[in-house]
C-alpha cells in the first residue's frame, strides 16, 4: 500500500511540475554579434575574337586552315570546338583541339562549298560553360 501511494504522490508531483513548467514563459538572451561579408565574382566565358581563314582550292580539292586567339577567360578553358553552319540549317563541327592549340586545319573537297559554310569558334571549359564566336563570312575558294 505504502508503494502504491508513493507512486500517486510521484505522479500528481510530475503532472504539477510540467503544468507549472509549461506555463512560465521561456528566457534566452543571445549577446554574441557578428558582423558577414560575402562577396561574389561572375565569371564570363569569352569566346574567341579574330577567327583568321586560309583556304586553297586545287582540283576538287579544298582545304582551309583556321586561326584564332585564345579566349581571355581567365580559368578553365580546356579547348576549342570549330562547327561549319550550313545552308540546309545543319551544323558540323570540323574538329576540337586543347587550350593550347588554337588552329585547326580541314580537308575536304569542293563540294562542302556548296554549302555555304560559315565557321564558328566555340571556347570549351573544365565546368561545362561555352561561348562561341560570331559566325564567318561564307567560305569559297
């Protein structure tokens, strides 16, 4: 008997002490301040400006060569992609090359002229962004 009273006693002092409990307000005061300064750069893919064209056209043959400064982005470049821009509304990249080499030469015959082509230079990147040159006059021999 003695037990079952203890634990009454218990449980009615519990059952106060959170009603008491829930109904005092809550108290914290926070004295640390700290001041944040963040600051974020845009980084611009820049695409290749100056695209140079040597052609020859012998026979049936034709065969053009490519030259273009490196792009100014200041980090990740890691190529450059040339895509001829046709007249049917196709598009066909003559070839990819690393950072360091920015010349790219394709042979072909002279029907690809045909075409119409007009060349573009598109800078590649380590973080997947790209920019691409303006296109070109239409190649002809």
């Amino acid at each position: 008997m003695l037990t079952l009273a203890r634990r009454a006693a218990t449980l009615v002092a519990l059952t106060l002490a959170v009603i008491v409990g829930a109904s005092l307000p809550a108290s914290a005061t926070f004295a640390d301040a700290a001041t944040v300064s963040t600051s974020v750069t845009t980084l611009t893919v820049a695409a290749p400006s100056g695209l140079a064209v040597t052609d020859t056209c012998w026979g049936i043959h034709y065969s053009v060569t490519f030259t273009w400064p490196a792009s100014t982005t200041p980090v990740g470049v890691t190529g450059y992609r040339v895509t001829a821009y046709l007249n049917d509304g196709t598009t066909s990249v003559l070839g990819t090359t690393d950072a360091a080499t920015r010349t790219l030469t394709f042979t072909s015959d002279t029907s690809f002229l045909d075409y119409q082509p007009r060349i573009t230079v598109t800078t590649l990147t380590s973080y997947g962004w790209t920019a691409q040159s303006t296109r070109s006059a239409v190649l002809a021999c």
